[in-house]
C-alpha cells in the first residue's frame, strides 16, 4: 500500500534530486522509495550498538608514528 509523504527538503538538494530522477527515467518518489526499501534493516543497528566505542577501551600503543598519535587523540582521547 502507499502512502503519502511530505518532506522538508533545501531547493537545491530537489532540483538535484529531479533532475537524477529525470536522467534515471524514474519519478523523485520512486528514487526515494528504492533507497529508503535499501537500507539496512535493525541487524545492522544491533551491529552497530554492540561496537560503538570499543576502540575508546583499546591501549594506547606508543608507537611515535604522527598518524597514529593524532588518531589516538581524537578517537581514544589519550594525550
């Protein structure tokens, strides 16, 4: 069954978006459908809910690469 649906979306983002539709031979609405029957169902955010924030209870290694020790900082909050 469908149903109806009205969104609050930026001018440009649907004029980009009629435009692909166009382009696709396809409505706006029917582009938004595919990509919303797409996503990812709850497995997915049970995945999600189950690792968040493991890598903040990881050691720090000291390993003197930058690359590391700037990830490190931002991600694991060590100093």
């Amino acid at each position: 069954m469908k149903r109806k649906l009205t969104l609050t979306i930026d001018e440009e983002a649907i004029a980009k978006g009629k435009a692909f539709a166009q382009r696709q031979g396809r409505s706006l609405s029917q582009l938004v459908e595919e990509r919303l029957s797409s996503m990812p169902d709850d497995s997915f955010d049970d995945f999600i809910k189950r690792w968040a924030g493991i890598a903040k209870q990881l050691p720090r290694m000291d390993t003197g690469d930058e690359r590391y020790d700037h990830l490190a900082k931002r991600y694991l909050n060590a100093k």
